[in-house]
C-alpha cells in the first residue's frame, strides 16, 4: 500500500498558463476527491468521482477548472488561464466507499504559486 | 450549511501535559468526524474516525469524543511531545459525500 501520490509536489507557474495535477489513488478505493487548501484555512471540497463518474462538482471549480478520472484509476486535474488567486494546495483524497461510513486518505498535496 | 469551528486557533504547552482541541459544528446531521494531522507544506494524516454512532474512539495516545446533539467534538491528547507539535483539523461529513474542515489548531509542544 503506497498511499495516495500527487505529482507535480510544487508547481510554479506564470499568470496564464495552464497547469495540470495528477492524483493516484490507493489502489483498490473507488472514491478520489480534490480539495484546496489557502494558507491558514481548512481544506475546501472542489469534486469527488465514483469510479470514473464526476458525481459533484463545487461552486468553487470554476469554468476555467476541469477534473477526469478515466476508467477509475488515476485523477487530473486541469486549471486553465491560471490567475494569482489559483495559488493554494490542491489536495486529492480517497476512499473505499462504504455507504456514508468510508475513511478518507489524503496525498501529500500539490502546491500551486502563481506569479 | 454546515459550519465547523475550532478552538483554540493556537496552543503551546511544555511537552509532558495533556491538553484537549475542541471542534463544534452547526448542524448535527453529520455521519462521522475525522480527526487530521497537518504538518507545514504536507498533506493531512488521518488519525481517528468517530462514526455518528459511536461516542469516542481512541488510538494510542489520541481519544476523540463525539456528542452529536451539541455539535461537538474534543481530541484529547496525553502526555504531549515536541513531535505532537503540528496543525489538527477536524472534519465533518455531511451528506453530500464530502469532508467540511475547520481552520484548525496549531499546536506547538516545547521540550
């Protein structure tokens, strides 16, 4: 068991360009969410999958935001046109889905600093 | 809408005590509470899950407890040390399938 992995760990990035992170789950779990993290605040819900289904979508994730997990395995997450208020740590999660009862395990986190 | 709040913000004490981090949350309609490690730059650590059941859970040094009519929940932490120190966030999950963190408590353990 190797945990959840997020790859790039830091990213830098100049206003406007596109960004892309990549979220591997643990292995047999069917559930992979993405948060965001600003410094001193809890983390805030973006979107969960089931499998490779896009089940909720946050206020949050933006026109300019896109997630995919195709065939359930591994996540991305896209951040078109970045802007200076994208800085923050996008953290991916997963569970076994268990009802409402599963654990979530988190990644350590990729860091996003636009310029 | 759900709303979690953590007391205190900031916590120091000498390694050695016990101390307790508090968690309240606006709406009791929870089906557990997480309790999360947070050190700086990293990811979250899980270290208890209380089910909407249960009334506490304990892991080695760690007790959390849960009163979900008052909306409340404590970590409790004994014999604190300086590797304790770190952020811990609780975490609510509602019905919708997702986590609502608080902003945390950053505790520091001195030797």
């Amino acid at each position: 068991d190797t945990g959840v992995s997020q790859d790039p760990r830091h990213k830098i990035t100049k206003r406007g360009q596109n960004v892309t992170f990549r979220c591997d789950p643990i292995s047999e779990h069917n559930r992979l969410y993405w948060y965001r993290q600003t410094l001193g605040q809890g983390p805030e819900f973006l979107t969960y999958f089931q499998n490779e289904a896009q089940l909720e979508k946050s206020r949050l994730l933006s026109d300019r935001f896109s997630a995919e997990r195709p065939k359930g395995s591994f996540s991305t997450l896209e951040i078109q046109r970045t802007e200076q208020g994208d800085s923050a740590m996008y953290l991916c999660a997963s569970s076994l889905y268990r009802g409402h009862t599963g654990e979530l395990f988190f990644g350590e986190g990729s860091r996003l600093t636009v310029l | 809408k759900q709303e979690v709040t953590q007391i205190p913000a900031a916590l120091s004490v000498p390694e050695g005590e016990n101390l307790v981090l508090n968690c309240s949350f606006t709406d009791s309609a929870i089906y557990n509470l997480q309790w999360f490690r947070q050190d700086p730059g990293k990811g979250l650590t899980s270290l208890l899950l209380i089910q909407s059941s249960q009334r506490e859970q304990t892991s080695g040094r760690l007790n959390a407890s849960l009163d979900k009519s008052s909306g409340r929940s404590t970590l409790y932490i004994a014999a604190s040390q300086p590797g304790d120190s770190a952020t811990y966030l609780c975490a609510v999950r509602t019905g919708f399938q997702k986590l609502v963190f608080g902003t945390g408590t950053r505790l520091l353990v001195s030797p």
